[in-house]
C-alpha cells in the first residue's frame, strides 16, 4: 500500500513535529523564579513572560493564555509596540488548534503594529510568516504563498538563515498541497544548500530526507530504499532526531516489496521511539503499516488488533478509514470469509471514489480561487504602474520644460557671440531659425500632445484596455521627444564648447547590440526586425559620441522603414586597415535627389515624414556628420527613393602595440 506524495508530507510533518516535541527541555520552574526576580526594562520582561507562556503551551493551555495576554497589557502600557507585536503573535499561535478566529485576529493585529513604526523588520517577517501559517491552515494557498514570500524577501535583507529554514520548510508543505512539484524541490534544495553552508549535518539530513520524500514516487523502487537506508544509517551514526522520521520511509517501501518481516524491523523502531506520547495522527498512520504487515505475514491476530488500535485513535481521517476497509477485505479473505470480504471491499471503493471525486472539487476550486486572486493582484500591480507612468511623465514634463527654458538661454548665448563675426553672421541666423522652428513646432506640438493626452488618461471613464492604450501611445510620444531633446542638447553643447572626444578602445558589436536592444520597443511597434551582423571589431573612439551616432542612424532607418521591414548594422576593416566602416541599412522610402543633396546641413535641411508620419528635424544627421569628424572619421550614404538607405561612417580602428 503506497502513500501519496501528498499524505507523505502530512504524515512525515506529525513525525518532525512530534520529534521536536520529545527533544524540548523543561525550563518552566527556572523561567519562573527568573520572572519573580527580574528588574530589567520592561521590554526584556514581556519577552521573558512570552517564553514562560510558550514553555506552557503543552503543559497549561490556561497559563499559557494568561501569560501571553498579560504580555500584551505590559507591552502596552509601556508603549512597546514590536514586543506588543511579539505578544499577539504568541497568542495568535495559541489559538491555532482551537479558534480560527482568534487566530488570525491576533496575527493580522502582529502584522499591523509591525509595520507601524520604522526598525520592526523582524517582527514584521515573523507576522507574515505566522498569517502564511493561518492561511495554509486555512487553504487559502494564494493568500498564504503571498505571506510566506514576503517574509522570506524580509529573512533574507535580515540573513536571517534559522528563520528562513522555517519557511522553506513550510513552503514545502504549500507545494505539496497544490502539487507543484518543481517548487517542493527548488526549497528543499535551498534547505540543502543552507545546511552545507552552515556545516549543519542535521539539517542536511532532513534536507535530503524531503529530497529523496519529494522525488518518491519517480524513482525506481530499489533507488529508493537504496537512498532511505543510507540516510537511515547516517542518521543512526550521527544520532540525528530525524532517524525516527526517516525509519517509516523504510517500512513503507519494504511493504511494497511484500517484504514484511524487513519492514517490522523498521515500524518497531518508531514505535518504541513514539510509545511514550506519540500523536495520535502519527500513530494511526504505524498502526495501518502495521496491519499491513501482519496481514501480508498472515498473521491475522496481531493484524486485527492493530486495525482495533486505528479504529480507537482520536483523529482518524478519511483516507484511514479507506486503508482499514481496503485491509479488512484483505483478513476477511484469509480467514474464508467471501461476503465480508467482498462488502469491505465495495466500501472501500465507494469511499475512495467519494474522495477522489471530493479531492478533484476540492482542486478545482483551489485553482479557480488562486487564479482569482492572481487576478487581483495583477490588476493592483498595473494600477501601480499606471500610476508610476503618471508620476514619471509629470517628471519627464517638468525637466523638459527647464530643458527648453535652459536651450533658450543656450541659444540666446549663441546668438550673441555670432555678431562679432560678421563673417559667420547669416550662418548663425539660419541656425537659429532652424532650432527655434525645432522647438516650436517639433518640441512644442508633442508636448501640448503629451498634456492633453494625460488629461483624458485621468477621466474614468476609460476601460482598462483603452487606458493602456493611452499609455503605450504617451510612452512611444516621450521616447520621441526625449530622444529630440537629447540631440539638441549634444548639439547646443557642441556648438557652445567644442566637445573633445575621450577615446577609448572599445569592441562596437556589443556597444551597437545593447543599442539595438534599447531600440526593440519602437521597432516591435512596426514589426520590424533589428540584425547585428558586426563581427569583434575594436575601435579607438568616443563611446558616448559612438552611441549617440550609432542611435540616432538606427532610429532614422526604422522611422523611414515601412511595417515588416528590415533594418541591418554590419561592420568591416577599410582597405588601409586603418579604419573601421559601420554600415546601417534599411529596405525603406529611400531619400529623393533634393533631400540628398541637403543632407547634413542644418539651415537647408527639411523635415521628411516617417513612414508612419513620424516627425523629423534633421538635427540628427548633423550631429552624426559633426562626432563623426571630431573622432577622425567620415560619413556618407547611397540611397535610391523607393528602395531604402544604407548609411556609412568609419572609426580609427585600435592598433595594438607589441
């Protein structure tokens, strides 16, 4: 008879649990007499008074609750707020086996005066940790996972590592229950991997006890009792308190080799170790292995008596009794007896198929509640979100605004300085005609856009769909202005000090990959494909100015690229090895004789429509033409109107010295 992976959990935690139990020392006479004499700060008393209660827990249910409640009046008397916190979270997990409702009113109480204040990471952990606790209890598997994450992101800004062993340990137990397997072996490693980290061979014994429990019911039998009983051994030699708990592994698979006898040997190892004050849920599940074992002996006495001895245990569970008609059937025929046989037998099917029926409606709704809450959650992350992008375009507004208003001055500087030379008078009026047409039509008309646009965003009566339409479309708008606002900037700077390039050597294939992975939102928004076909080429250049030219060709093609297009970016060694030329083409509208001829001269050049009536300036391309010379380069292009533009420009190419 095999166990579920799932009720192999249950009963392996009774066991831990229970073996945990027998190991607790009594301190309650000395905790005691320290209370009657304690002089310290009060903060210090209500944790004292908190041990004592936990301490009775298993001994006075009454004075247990009396002292955690006293707990609570000092720690608010005194208005200590995270030893209040401590002192509801005691008394929440009093209250876990006998009122749900107190239960959580006290964790979500913990949870709450924990995040009240500043400097209350623990007890906050401890909080979520114990409403996950509640939850699992509860079924409420979503709103638990969500508790225990939280505490676990808290454990570990805390290293923290005994409390979150806690909760990969009880993380295991929520796994199981909805049957995610990859998750119970992605904890139970992290349980392996803190054990090795902190040389714990205890803990490393239980880690790959759950290992080997987890992967159970896919490993080949004979694998299987290979690995339990060297565990087994281990466990013996070191004097594990988890020898008890590994024993039934044992048992279980010895039965399922019809070797009853082998798995006697290990069932009477547990039952000497739990005699003394095993839980009833515990030794109900031995007495069934047990009976097995007798039966499959034929020895129908002792099989009776154990099935008796289960039939009496205080929580016997369905599945129990499932086992009990499953292994009565199996007496009934020993001893000749057909009819009972065959009427335990029918019992026993009915039974498991009302559970198995039970289980699936039982799963089915836990999905649909999960998903539910998903939902919700999703839902509340994207209004967060929507909110952030609000936030971050206000931002984005306001610093254009005082970028603009800094261009202006910018200009105005530039201005005066071009009328002490006469000879680059007309030049400069043509320049700043040309800016001052930039900002007040390309700059001005998407920012009056942009404002209206979020106004509408902020009425209600916008479905979700709609809003995130609106969002995506304000996102694409600021990305287009930003990128503007930047070639003014790199120009004006340019034009005003002269920038000297800072060469650096540097391989252009992952500079222009990184580019171009910064550029995947515009091209997705055509559908358009982005190929790096650059091999390591190292040139002896600007990074910054690289960037901005490599930016700026690569825009230009997917404005002027029609939807389904393909924009390219290759590199090569010139003839005289000295230089390196980058080329950028694209399979778009190509360019006509006028604006060719125009091209990379401010003051002549006019804006042409994307193929998607995207705006354009021409800035751009004198910024290119501009870095491209202070770094040594040239450029150039070849275009035919109707079939697309490929754009060159080359770099020094880094020489090695020997």
């Amino acid at each position: 008879m095999r166990l579920t992976n799932r009720k192999l959990t249950l009963f392996i935690m009774w066991l831990i649990f229970n073996v945990s139990l027998s190991a607790q020392t009594f301190r309650l006479d000395s905790l005691n007499a320290l209370l009657d004499n304690y002089k310290g700060n009060n903060h210090d008393k209500v944790l004292l008074m908190l041990s004592i209660s936990s301490e009775y827990r298993g001994v006075d249910t009454a004075k247990s609750k009396q002292y955690a409640l006293d707990a609570i009046k000092l720690a608010q008397k005194a208005g200590l707020k995270e030893a209040e916190a401590a002192a509801c979270r005691s008394l929440a997990v009093f209250y876990r086996q006998t009122d749900t409702v107190k239960y959580r009113t006290y964790a979500l109480e913990a949870l709450r005066l924990a995040q009240s204040g500043k400097g209350m990471e623990m007890e906050e952990a401890l909080a979520h940790g114990t409403l996950g606790n509640y939850y699992l209890h509860s079924k409420q598997y979503y709103l638990s996972y969500s508790h225990f994450k939280k505490a676990e992101k808290l454990f570990l800004k805390l290293n923290n590592e005994t409390h979150l062993y806690n909760v990969f340990f009880n993380m295991q137990i929520l796994f199981n229950q909805i049957n995610d397997i990859d998750n119970q072996l992605y904890y139970a490693n992290k349980l392996l991997e803190m054990a090795i980290k902190q040389n714990n061979t205890e803990m490393e014994i239980f880690a790959r006890f759950s290992l080997g429990r987890i992967r159970f019911e896919d490993m080949e039998e004979q694998e299987t009792l290979d690995y339990f009983l060297d565990l087994h051994q281990q466990a013996i030699v070191l004097n594990s308190r988890y020898t008890s708990v590994i024993a039934p592994m044992c048992a279980i698979i010895y039965l399922n080799q019809k070797q009853p006898r082998k798995a006697l040997y290990y069932l009477n190892q547990v039952m000497e170790d739990y005699n003394k004050g095993g839980q009833a849920v515990v030794m109900s599940s031995i007495y069934i292995y047990l009976a097995e074992a007798y039966i499959l002996l034929q020895q129908v006495d002792s099989a009776e008596y154990f099935l008796q001895k289960m039939r009496e245990s205080i929580m016997v569970r369905d599945a129990a009794i499932v086992n009990v008609y499953l292994l009565n059937s199996k007496l009934d025929s020993i001893k000749g007896d057909h009819r009972s046989a065959f009427e335990n037998y029918k019992n026993f099917h009915f039974i498991s198929d009302s559970l198995s029926q039970t289980h699936k409606t039982s799963e089915i709704s836990q999905i649909r509640n999960w998903y539910e809450l998903e939902q919700k959650d999703n839902e509340n992350e994207l209004l967060q979100q929507e909110k952030q992008k609000q936030q971050k375009l206000i931002i984005i507004l306001t610093g254009s605004l005082s970028i603009i208003f800094v261009l202006l001055s910018l200009l105005i500087f530039l201005y005066r300085k071009t009328t002490e030379k006469n000879s680059e008078l007309k030049k400069m009026h043509s320049v700043k005609d040309k800016l001052f047409s930039v900002i007040s039509h390309d700059l001005r008309s998407p920012m009056a856009a942009l404002t209206s646009m979020l106004k509408f965003a902020n009425k209600k009566t916008l479905n979700t769909e709609t809003r995130a339409q609106f969002f995506s479309d304000i996102s694409t708008r600021v990305d287009n202005t930003y990128s503007l606002l930047d070639n003014l900037l790199c120009w004006s700077k340019n034009q005003m000090q002269k920038i000297v390039p800072s060469p650096t050597s540097f391989n252009i294939r992952a500079e222009i990959q990184e580019i171009i992975d910064n550029s995947q939102n515009i091209a997705q928004a055509k559908n358009i494909s982005l190929t790096n076909l650059c091999e390591d080429h190292y040139v002896f250049a600007d990074r910054d100015m690289f960037a901005v030219i490599m930016r700026n060709l690569l825009t230009n093609a997917i404005k002027y690229s029609f939807p389904k297009g393909e924009v390219k970016i290759s590199a090569k060694s010139a003839n005289d090895l000295k230089m390196i030329n980058i080329s950028v083409n694209d399979n778009g509208i190509g360019m006509s004789q006028e604006v060719q001829d125009n091209l990379f001269k401010l003051s002549k050049t006019k804006s042409v429509k994307g193929t998607n009536n995207e705006s354009g300036t021409g800035l751009g391309l004198t910024l290119c033409a501009d870095f491209v010379k202070i770094n040594g380069g040239d450029i150039w292009f070849d275009s035919k109107e109707g079939e697309g533009s490929t754009f060159f420009f080359s770099m020094p190419m880094k020489i090695d010295i020997n």
